[in-house]
C-alpha cells in the first residue's frame, strides 16, 4: 500500500500537466481555426472570381465581332474561375458551408458548357465567314462570271441576304438568306470543274452562316443571363456571417487558454521540487552499490541509456588497466575497446536492450587484447516501467578461448559462407548443410540429413547422359562446374552454378564429396531483360527498329519460299513536334504511349509494330494475299486516330501520314522496303496528311532531287552562291525611285539562277530560313551603305522576313546587331513580311513590332488581301507601309470589284497614316488608276524587274532621280 502511495504521488504532477497540455491543445485547435487571412484569400478570390466571369463575357462579345481572333484569354479565365472556386470550394467546406456555395458552382458549370458550346460554334461561324467573303471576291473576278448574269445576279443576291441577316439577325431574314442559297444551289449543280466547285464551297459556307448565327447569339444571351455572380455574392455574404461568429468564439478559447497556461506553470514548478527529492533518494543509493560491487570477483560495468559507463567496481577497473575516474562517461566501445563494434554481439544486445551471454574480445591498454566471458542484462528502472540503461559482469576467459580458437574459425567459415554447401558421404547421403543452403532451397538441415541429394534437390530436368558425364568427370578429375537446374521445397525451379570436389582418403578412395552452389536467378533475369532491352523500345514496349528488321528479313525469306506478298506500313504522327513543344516532352511521351496502344489494337495476330524513335512507327503485316489487305490495314490506324488523345487533361487531335511499301513488287530486301516505305510517307504527307499512299518509282527521283537540292542550299551561304536582287520603288507623283525591296536569289552551280519558289519553301521546311534571312538584312544594309557613301539616291531598302525569323526570341537583337555593324542608317531600313506570317502569336508579334518600331525601324505588310487579315484586323497592327497585291492591281481596269477593293484599301491604309505601295504594276493605265487613288510608291516590271546591283545603278530611272 504504502509503495502504491508513493506511485501515485510521484506520477500526480505528470497526469495533471499531461491533462492542461490536452486541454491547451484543444483550445489551440479550437481558436486556430479561424484565421484572418483565410478571410482575406476568400475576399480575393470572390473578386477575382467575378473579375473573371466579367473577363469571360467581354471575350465572348470581342470574339462574336473579332476584335480578338484567339479564344486563349477565354480559355484561360474560365480555367482560373475553375480554379478559384475549387480553392472556395475547400474554404467553405471547412466551415461547413458547401450548400451556400452549391448554386454558384452549378451556374458555373452550366455557363462552362456554354462557353465551349459558343467556341465551338462561333469558330464554325467565324470559318465560314472568312470562305465566304474570299470566295464572293474571288468569283467576282472569275472570267466565267460575266458571261452568266443569272449566276452573277444569283452569287449577289446570297452576298447580299446574308449580310442583311448577319447585320439584323431576323429570322425572316434567315428564310430570305435560304432561299438565295437554295437557288444558287440549284444553278452550281450544272456547273462544272473549278468554277462549279467554287459555287458549290460558297452555297455550303452561306449555309453554315445562316445555321450558326442565331444559335451563337442565343449562347451570348444565356451567359449573359447566367445568375453565377448573383449566386456567388449571397455565397460570400452567408460566408461573412458564419466567419464572425466562429471568430468571437475563438476570442474566448484564447481567454481560457491563458487560464490553463498559468496553471500548467505551477505544475511544473511541482514537478521540479519533486525531481530535487529523487535526487538525494539516488545519492544514497549509490553509495551502497559501490560498497557491494567493489568485494565480488568478477568485474561489473554499469551503462546509461546512452552506452556510457555509468558505473564500475575494482575488477573490472584492473581487468580493463584504467582508473574509475577514467572510465566514468566513456562510450561503452571505447572504454572497453572492443574489436570490430558493428560485429560485436554484446553491442548489439546493448542497443537491442535484450540480455546476453557470450564472449567479447577487449582491447588492453598495451595493444594486446584478451577473450572475456560477458553476461550482461537491461537495468530496469525502479518502479519497473521500463530500462535506465544495461548492466554486465564479465571475466578473462583466454585459456578457454587457445583451445576453442581452431574449431570456431572452421565452423564460422561454414556457417558464414554466402555460398550453399553440401557435405555428403561417398554414396551421396547428405551429412551437412550450412545456412545458405537452408536460404537458398528451403530445406532446413534436420529435413535433409541422411537422405541422398538427388532426391532432395532432384528436378527432372537433365537426363542419363548428364549425370553420366558428370560422375565421370567427378571419377577422373576429382571435380565438376557447371549449370544446373534444382527444385525447392516449395517445388519452384531454379537455376543454379555448382561445384562439386571429392574428398579422398590417403589410400586414394573417396569419402565425402563437398559440393558449393549459388542461384544465379536474378542473373538469369538480369541477362533476360537486357535482351528485352536490347529488342525492344523502352518508352512503349513495342518492338524496336533490330526486332523488326529482324522480323522483317524473316519474313521476306518466308514470303520467297511460299509465293506470298507481305507490306510494310511506315507512319509517323502529323505535326508532333509542336504537341511536344507546346506541351512539353513529359505529354509528348505520354501521347507516344497511347499512340502504341492504339496502334497494337489495329494489328492482328501475327503482325509486328515497332517504333523506330520520335513519332516513327512501322508495321510489319508478314502475309497478304492481295494489295487490298494492306489498304484496309492502313485505314483501320487512320480510324484509330479519328478520336482525340487525353492528356493532362486535355483533349489533342492529332493525325498521322502512312506510307506503304509491297514485297516484291517495290522491293526485294528489308532496306529496300523500308526506305521506299518512307518514300511513300513523304508522298503522303505531300497530298495533304492524314492519308496513306504506296510507293512508286518516280517518288524516288523526286526524294532524291529534293534531297540534293536540299544538301546543296545548305552550304549555299558558305559558299558565296546567293545574291541579292533588287526592284526598284517609284513615287507614283514623280516617277522617280525612291527605294527598293531586297529579294534574295540562289545562283547554284548547275542548275544556274534559282528563283525564290523553288527554294525558300524549302528552306523555311528544314529549318535553313534563318541562316538565309540574316544574310540577306547583312548584305542589303552593307549595299544601302555603300550606295550613301557613293551618293546613290536610294532613301530606303526593305528586306523580307519569314514568320520562322519572328518566332526567335534574339530576333530583335540580331537585326540591331547588324544595323550596328553594317552602320545602316536605322530610318532607311524597312521590314517586310507576310500576311501568314501574322497568324501565329498574334500579340507578341504586335509588341515586336512596337518595338522595332520604337527603334526606328519601318514594318512593311506584303501581299495584303490575299492572307488571312481583314480590315479590322489590320487596324491592330502597328504598320507603316501597307503593299496591295499585285492580283488586285492586274485586275484593275478589267473587274470593277478590284477597282473598289483597291480603293477601300487605300482609304483605309491613308485613315490609319500608312504608306501603300502597290506590286505588279505593268501598264500605264495602272499607273494611272493607282495615282488617283493616292498610292504613293509603285512596284513592277513597267519600272523594272529585280535586277542585281550593277544593273539597278544603270537604270535610266535611277540616273533621273
């Protein structure tokens, strides 16, 4: 009773502290869940949440009436409201509220369904448009036109009705529109070859127009009705007041955990008293073990929980040669200086706190060292609890240990061997067995002694000759190594290398064979998967470019031997590489797996597909009858590519190019048929994508041609064969040259002066443009150069650039680069590019150009009408020189319709304080109109053909000027 007592007294101070601490935590926990700056992020995020639903409707009006052209800005605030609610989402959960924010989240989903409803039909609608006006203007100036008035009458007529109702948007006017489609429907039907087509492609477009007008509109209209803010502002307000009232309550938790703090510090202050007490208990308690200990005859160690000795008597102080002093505090290794520490059993026990006895070797202070018997247990503490450290009492037990030494070290190596070892008799009855054979086959040694091996181990799997062989090798060389394959306990088979000695007596007669085995499975698996590797892709799986070759030359030995005809289809992904580099490379392999797997399901047995790298796959089809079957192979992976890939939550489409290639009409031999499949591939590609296309001989003179042509314009810089041509820019009110545009020409070694079609389409394909553009802006700005130092009166160059030169990043540093170098005056320098190359990027285009801009730099836009840019499209960029094409300058005098267009470009060009310079002038009644107009530079051959340097200085019109 009076021990229960002193328990209870001791442990009172620890349970009340225990319990404040429980109850501190609580309140913690209580008054920690409201937090301040929970409240502002969701402040923030209803904000921004309805700053971007404002955002998403602005877009949807601007793309309606195409002040935009992307819907990326829509796309991406309607993935952060997506975002933000999903973050309000886990707020008002915590607080309980997901019924309040219930209703916004569902008008939210509703008006999401809307907005990809809206992207998918207004780009319908927005496609259509763009067909329909090229196509009026285009029949507008088709010769067959004027010589049918009915058709002519009937193409304005849908012009017309159609842009009535896109402007009023009346259903009755929607009938009218129809009924002018049906009618020209009804006239292109008799029509024929590219006219009729054309009337055809109008009459579809108008009627994509009259189908998805209103049905965008209605979209508009119900967002715009979508109660989403509505809801989400009574979200935040039931919000508000539930935060308040949870904030005054954590107010008073604080309060009371102020309370249970002060009484937590006058327990602990208890605490401490106690813990004085214990204290001089131990002192006297000390003083009593030290009197027994030092009168026995066997040292005693004493460790803390820390394996430092905490306690010695005389014994072990003379058996280990150090003084008490010495030894308090030491580590129980160092003091004891025992031998090899992570091989000790007695340090093991220690940490292990689990009692021992055995024998450990000490180290003397002189460096020779002693074999000590050890008996060692934990110390529990003295209310039994638990351990205060280990306890051990040990003795110089050297004259034991010289006897046991030799037999130990034998049997340490038996035991200790990594390897399975096998003692048996002559008659090959096991006698023993070590560790490592129980590891390796399950059979424990009681299980196995006195039974024969073969029985044990025996698998079935070699024959008489084997084991023939090897007794006769055991019989006459006293050995045998080799592979074998044994069974385990539990029946599984495994492969094994095992060595085999026999133990002769002195008179020359075997008495025990010893036998050494390892399983060497993890070997054989090893050896297995670098074979899979060394056949197979590592990213899909599939068979690589050796399998299928291998395969492949199998197969044409076969297809040889029995009269059949096998195909080789070769396809690669359509525009992969800006999936991979738009996405990035993690998306890109994604999508290669799922490719494969879509692949291998189109396949039947006996096929091979491979993948030969990047998006290259090949399929091998070893047998078919007649061509059909590899057309119908071929359609079935373009089926397989008609749904769109998931990635990352998205949704990619993305075709593919199929070449094919026949044994043995293309080809003979597996190289052959691969590079004709190839061949075909590219053909393929050419006719538009997204087909598959056989090989056929030509193909192979034109690859080779191209391949050529190519090779060679790679070195045509190196090697001093462009030259710079230039065609002259007249004011249309003096006629004399005021500038010139810089167009770039490839004089080649034997096919002689290449003109641009032939080579520039080419060089933008792989890449060379770059390497091209540069050029021609250094030599351009070195020639205006010399012209200023020669008093050549030419104010102006403008040099064309390529949509690839835009997208590099160091554009703009490259060309201020050269300006510098060259010593170009910066205001004479004129850029010149495309419509096409304008509708990529649109924005980061339009800061490049206020930046060249900025600089000094004039941006000219080329061939404009013929691209993809209207007139409201134009206002957006920062252009200072506009060039009408030369289609609509030739057309002038001959097709009213090109007279207006021309006009209404220039008018709007002179509103906007652009310059115009109209191409392809070529008579002086074009000259005429164009003046009129107030186009201010003319262009064409009735001034001069783009003409090297020598000849442009020898112009007359340049002597006049």
């Amino acid at each position: 009773m009076k021990k229960l007592t002193r328990t209870i007294r001791f442990l009172l101070p620890w349970i009340l502290m225990s319990i404040l601490g429980a109850i501190l935590f609580v309140l913690y926990l209580l008054s920690a869940n409201i937090d301040s700056g929970d409240r502002n992020q969701v402040d923030l995020n209803i904000r921004q949440a309805l700053a971007f639903n404002t955002q998403t409707e602005l877009d949807v009006l601007r793309l309606r009436y195409r002040q935009i052209l992307s819907y990326d800005s829509l796309t991406a605030a309607s993935a952060m409201i997506d975002d933000l609610l999903i973050s309000l989402n886990s707020e008002f959960s915590r607080l309980g509220l997901e019924h309040a924010l219930a209703k916004p989240m569902e008008n939210w989903r509703t008006k999401s369904v809307n907005i990809e409803d809206f992207k998918r039909q207004n780009s319908v609608l927005v496609n259509s448009l763009y067909h329909f006006t090229n196509l009026i203007n285009r029949l507008q100036a088709n010769e067959n036109i004027n010589s049918r008035e009915d058709i002519r009458r009937s193409v304005s007529a849908v012009e017309r009705t159609v842009l009535i109702y896109l402007n009023e948007q009346k259903a009755s006017l929607a009938e009218e529109a129809s009924r002018s489609i049906w009618a020209l429907e009804k006239l292109s039907a008799k029509q024929t070859g590219e006219f009729g087509a054309q009337l055809r492609l109008l009459t579809a477009h108008a009627k994509k127009i009259v189908e998805n007008h209103l049905p965008v509109w209605s979209l508009i209209v119900e967002m715009n009705r979508n109660a989403f803010a509505l809801e989400l502002n009574n979200a935040y307000a039931e919000y508000i007041e539930t935060y308040s009232v949870l904030a005054r309550k954590a107010e008073s938790y604080r309060r009371l955990m102020a309370i249970f703090s002060l009484l937590m510090i006058l327990t602990v202050m208890a605490i401490v008293l106690r813990l004085q007490q214990i204290a001089q208990e131990l002192a006297e308690s000390h003083s009593l073990l030290y009197n027994i200990t030092d009168h026995l005859i066997e040292g005693i160690v004493g460790f803390d929980e820390k394996r430092n000795i905490s306690f010695t008597n005389r014994k072990a102080e003379s058996l280990l040669e150090h003084g008490r002093d010495e030894l308090i505090g030491k580590g129980a290794l160092e003091a004891l200086r025992i031998v090899d520490d992570s091989d000790s059993e007695f340090a093991s026990a220690m940490k292990r706190g689990t009692h021992f006895d055995g024998e450990v070797w000490i180290g003397r202070r002189n460096g020779t060292r002693f074999p000590a018997f050890f008996l060692g247990a934990p110390l529990p503490s003295l209310e039994h609890s638990g351990t205060v450290g280990y306890v051990a009492s040990f003795r110089d037990v050297s004259y034991q240990h010289e006897a046991q030494a030799r037999m130990s070290l034998a049997a340490k190596v038996f035991e200790g061997l990594s390897e399975a070892m096998i003692i048996t008799d002559a008659d090959a009855e096991i006698q023993s067995v070590n560790p490592a054979f129980t590891m390796i086959t399950g059979y424990y040694e009681e299980e196995v002694i006195g039974k024969n091996v073969g029985i044990v181990l025996g698998s079935g799997q070699h024959d008489k000759e084997f084991f023939r062989l090897l007794w006769e090798s055991l019989t006459e060389q006293g050995q045998w190594r080799g592979e074998v394959i044994n069974r385990r306990k539990t029946g599984e088979l495994f492969p094994e290398w095992l060595s085999i000695t026999a133990v002769r007596s002195q008179n020359g007669n075997v008495e025990q064979y010893i036998a050494l085995f390892n399983d060497i499975s993890d070997r054989k698996q090893a050896e297995a998967h670098i074979r899979h590797l060394a056949y197979h892709d590592p990213l899909t799986g599939l068979a690589n470019r050796m399998l299928f070759n291998d395969r492949l030359v199998t197969s044409i030995h076969q297809a040889h031997r029995n009269g059949n005809m096998l195909a080789v289809i070769y396809l690669d992904l359509d525009r992969f590489k800006s999936i991979n580099d738009s996405l990035g490379h993690p998306i890109g392999d994604q999508m290669l797996k799922l490719v494969s797997e879509r692949l291998s399901g189109t396949i039947q047995e006996g096929d091979t597909i491979a993948r030969f790298g990047g998006d290259e796959f090949a399929v091998l089809v070893p047998k078919i009858s007649e061509i059909s079957q590899a057309s119908a192979a071929a359609r079935k992976i373009l089926q397989a590519f008609k749904d769109p890939f998931a990635l990352n939550g998205r949704e990619i489409f993305s075709s593919t190019s199929i070449g094919i290639a026949i044994y043995p009409d293309d080809a003979e031999t597996a190289d052959d048929l691969l590079k004709h499949a190839d061949l075909a591939l590219y053909a393929a590609k050419n006719a538009g994508r997204s087909t598959y296309w056989f090989f056929q001989e030509t193909e192979s003179d034109d690859y080779l041609s191209r391949l050529e042509l190519e090779t060679a314009m790679r070195h045509a810089v190196k090697k001093d064969e462009l030259r710079l041509y230039y065609q002259p820019q007249v004011l249309s009110s003096t006629g004399k040259i005021y500038g010139v545009e810089a167009l770039v020409r490839w004089q080649h070694p034997t096919l002689g002066l290449v003109p641009p079609d032939k080579f520039i389409s080419l060089a933008e394909n792989i890449g060379y443009i770059e390497e091209i553009g540069e050029w021609c802006l250094k030599t351009a700005c070195n020639q205006f150069v010399e012209w200023q130092r020669n008093g050549v009166p030419i104010r102006r160059v403008a040099v064309n650039v390529s949509a690839r030169q835009l997208k590099n990043p160091h554009f703009m540093d490259n060309v201020l680069q050269i300006v510098q170098e060259t010593g170009m005056p910066i205001e004479s320098l004129e850029l010149e590019l495309t419509e096409s190359s304008m509708s990529d990027n649109t924005e980061k285009i339009m800061m490049l150009f206020e930046e060249f801009r900025g600089r000094g730099i004039r941006i000219a836009l080329d061939d404009f009408g013929t691209g993809y840019s209207s007139l409201s499209y134009l206002a957006m960029f920062p252009v200072d020189v506009l060039k009408i094409d030369q289609s609509f300058v030739r057309a002038m005098g001959t097709a009213k319709d090109s007279t207006s267009v021309t006009r209404t470009i220039a008018a709007l060009a002179h509103s906007l304080n652009m310059e115009i310079v109209a191409e392809g002038v070529e008579t002086e009644a074009q000259r005429n109109m164009l003046a009129e107009l107030g186009v201010e530079l003319l262009q064409g051959f009735l001034f001069s053909r783009p003409v090297p340097n020598e000849k442009l200085l020898a112009l007359p019109l340049l002597q006049q000027s």
